[in-house]
C-alpha cells in the first residue's frame, strides 16, 4: 500500500521506527522458495519476523527456520489444528484471523481462545496473535480470551477510545468552568 517503495525498503523503514517484532510476508510459494526468500528478509532487521502461511509447506519452512533461529509468525490460520502443529513446528507466533471467520459464519474469537486455553494446557511458548480485527469488541474479546498480541487497525484503536460518556462529561466540565469563571 506505500506505492512506488520497494518491498525491503518499505520492511526496513517499519522496523526502524518500530521497536518490537515486525512481521514481514513470504511472497512466493514453494519450501525452497520460502526458505531462501524467509533467511534473506530475516536479515534485513534485527527485530524482523517472517510470516509463513498455515500450509504443509509452510509447517516444513517453519521447522527449519525455527532451528536456525529465525522468528516465524505462521499466518493464515484458521483453525486449532493448524495453530497447534505450527507451534509444535517452532512457530514464535500464530494468527488466527478473526474477522475473515466471522465474515464466513464462524465464531473467530472462540477460535482465539481454544488456541490459547490448548496452549497453555501443555505449556506451548507460541504467543497467540488475534489478526484480522474488524472492531472494538474483538479487542476485548482478544484480551478476555488470552490472546498475547492483537494487529488492530487504526480506526479501531480511536474506536476504542472514543466512548458517548466521555464526550458528554467533558462537555458538562467545560460548561461548569465557564459558568464559574466567566469565560466563553
């Protein structure tokens, strides 16, 4: 979406303003293909994690990058087969996308949570990743259900802060200082 920049530009100029883990996508298919495109955006920055889709592809690209110490957020996951078997091949994240389940009649939040409740069941390090949030409330379901992390766009994050009660009592404060001080 940043127009005429190239891929690693764009990649290397969000991992220098931001300070956590940035993921950044494989743009080709096949294992070989993944593997030496993942090793060489991983040296692009130092706080750079490579996003491998939830695919049999994607589950041997990230065993294998996951020995070489190369974070993985295995993305595109759908369901809590493809969450487990991504974090038992050596996932550092999974992202289950919320709203694109719920756009297809599935409950993506109650996904979040098995993910998280099975993880914590047998002591998975794999940090639950709630992607694809559409509004506040997957925000305070993402957090109810234990998800570590959230990619909210935006828009929902002025959503979240913006609430009817606060408008209407900062307006009730201003009133109550000018008719004490005077002012206008």
């Amino acid at each position: 979406k940043e127009g005429l920049k190239d891929y690693q530009t764009v990649v290397k100029e969000i991992c220098s303003i931001v300070p956590g883990p940035v993921s950044a996508e494989v743009l080709v298919e096949g294992v070989q293909a993944m593997l030496e495109q993942a090793r060489e955006i991983a040296t692009w920055a130092p706080n750079v994690v490579i996003k491998i889709p939830a695919t049999a592809e994607g589950l041997e690209v990230t065993s294998e990058l996951a020995k070489e110490n190369i974070k993985v957020n295995m993305t595109l996951c759908f369901s809590l087969n493809q969450a487990l078997l991504g974090a038992l091949a050596g996932a550092t994240y999974i992202s289950p996308f919320v709203g694109r389940l719920d756009d297809i009649g599935y409950d993506g939040m109650a996904l979040v949570k098995d993910i998280v409740d099975v993880f914590n069941k047998y002591g998975l390090k794999t940090e639950v990743l709630a992607a694809s949030i559409r509004h506040p409330l997957h925000c305070v379901e993402a957090a109810k259900a234990g998800a570590h992390i959230a990619t909210v766009p935006y828009k929902v994050l002025l959503q979240m802060m913006k609430h009817p009660l606060t408008d209407i009592g900062i307006a009730h404060f201003l009133a109550d200082w000018r008719s004490v001080s005077g002012s206008s």
